[in-house]
C-alpha cells in the first residue's frame, strides 16, 4: 500500500547491478518519515544468501532526483572523454520534443513534394 491510498508498494526498486562477487548496487524509490526518497545503496549477501542493505549509500529526496541525474550525466560525459570507461551506446532520443520535430519535417516534406 502507498502513502497516498494506492497500490503503490514502497521501496520501488529502480535498477540494480553487480558490484563485485558478493554485493550489487540497488537504486530504488522509497517513502521514509513522511518523504518520498531514492535511494542508491551497496547490498550484500548473507550467509542464507539474502540481500542486505549496507550502511554504504545515499538516501535523498525524489526533489533532488533532477540534480543529481544531470550531475551523473555530467560525470558519465567527463569520464568517457578522459578515457576512464567505454563510451556508451546511445540510443535514439525519442522524448516528445524529438517525436515532434520528426513528425513536422516529415509533413512539411509531403506538402513541398505535393
């Protein structure tokens, strides 16, 4: 059940990886005290083989979610330049804007070609 009445069940888990042999990387969205959170933790494993958490992570407010997107995707952009990882394959963008874009110059092709 989710704070607001509906069938929401917190924590939401966002994505998750291996970060070596006995841990993996969680991110997920909660609601702590009253406030909506993401949260990006180390889990480990115990001896029955269950995840924990680890007190080694991050717990925010989804308010700062925005920041610290764009500041990952800084981080990713610096990284690849100075050649500390691969580049990422990027898909296409298809946000909105995108779509939009496409759609007029592929009318806008059809009424000049008319």
């Amino acid at each position: 059940m989710s704070p607001n009445g509906g069938d929401t069940a917190f924590p939401i888990i966002v994505a998750e990886w291996p970060r070596n042999g006995r841990e993996l990387v969680r991110i997920a969205l909660d609601y702590y005290r009253s406030c909506f959170t993401i949260d990006v933790r180390s889990w480990w494993r115990d001896t029955d083989g269950v995840f924990k958490p680890s007190p080694r992570g991050l717990t925010l407010a989804v308010k700062h979610v925005p920041a610290l997107a764009d500041a990952l995707s800084k981080a990713l952009q610096r990284a690849e330049l100075l050649g500390l990882i691969e580049p990422v394959a990027r898909s296409k963008d298809r946000t909105a804007a995108e779509r939009q874009r496409r759609y007029r110059q592929r009318r806008n092709r059809t009424v000049t070609e008319a």
